[in-house]
C-alpha cells in the first residue's frame, strides 16, 4: 500500500504547503492513513526563535476541540505550522483519543 494521501480533496484551505519538504508530507500522510481523520487544513508558517535552531522536522497533534477535530503543529528549523486535522469523531472525548494515537503513529514512524 502506498501512502499517497496527499490529494487536494484530502487537503483544504487557502494553500496546500506543508514545511518540511518530502519529510513534512510523510507526517501528513502517516495522518491521513488513519480512518478517522477525514481531512488536514494546513494554517499559515510563521518563524519563530533563532537562525541557531535545529534543522530537524518534528510534528504533534495537539487538544480536542467540543467536536473532536484537532491541533497539529509541525515545526521544521526556525519554521512553525499548525495544521486543523479535521476528524470524523464526535467529541473531545474521542478526540482526545484520537490525538494520542495519531501521536503514537507519529512517534512509531520516527523510528
């Protein structure tokens, strides 16, 4: 099975760039391979801190809202984006759950 989640009607908003290169679209796509999230809305990259900072692309999702959709923010150098993963789960309780097993297959993918 190839993960070639990374389809324009998988991904919404105003513009579809992930930071991170081909590293970037592999945390999306490790996302996307779970049945429950539906689809990612990439946000605006801000930066932030010093042109010191690691290189390294590290990416986690973050809190439930009240309708189980979810916070992810990758960041990639002096770059930060935040991403709405949105979820097919019907509340923070399930998102909450939702959100620790997408932070495991992030996690298991590193390794």
């Amino acid at each position: 099975m190839t993960k070639s989640h990374s389809t324009p009607e998988k991904i919404g908003g105003a513009h579809t760039t992930i930071i991170g290169g081909r590293h970037g679209k592999k945390l999306i796509d490790t996302i996307l391979d779970h049945s429950e999230v539906k689809r990612i809305v990439p946000s605006v990259i801000n930066v932030k801190g010093n042109a010191a900072a690691s290189g390294g692309i590290t990416g986690k999702v973050l809190r439930s809202d009240t309708r189980g959709n979810l916070r992810m923010i990758i960041t990639h150098g002096t770059a930060v984006q935040e991403i709405r993963v949105i979820t097919t789960v019907a509340d923070d309780t399930e998102g909450e759950r939702l959100m620790n097993e997408l932070n495991a297959m992030l996690f298991d993918d590193k390794e």
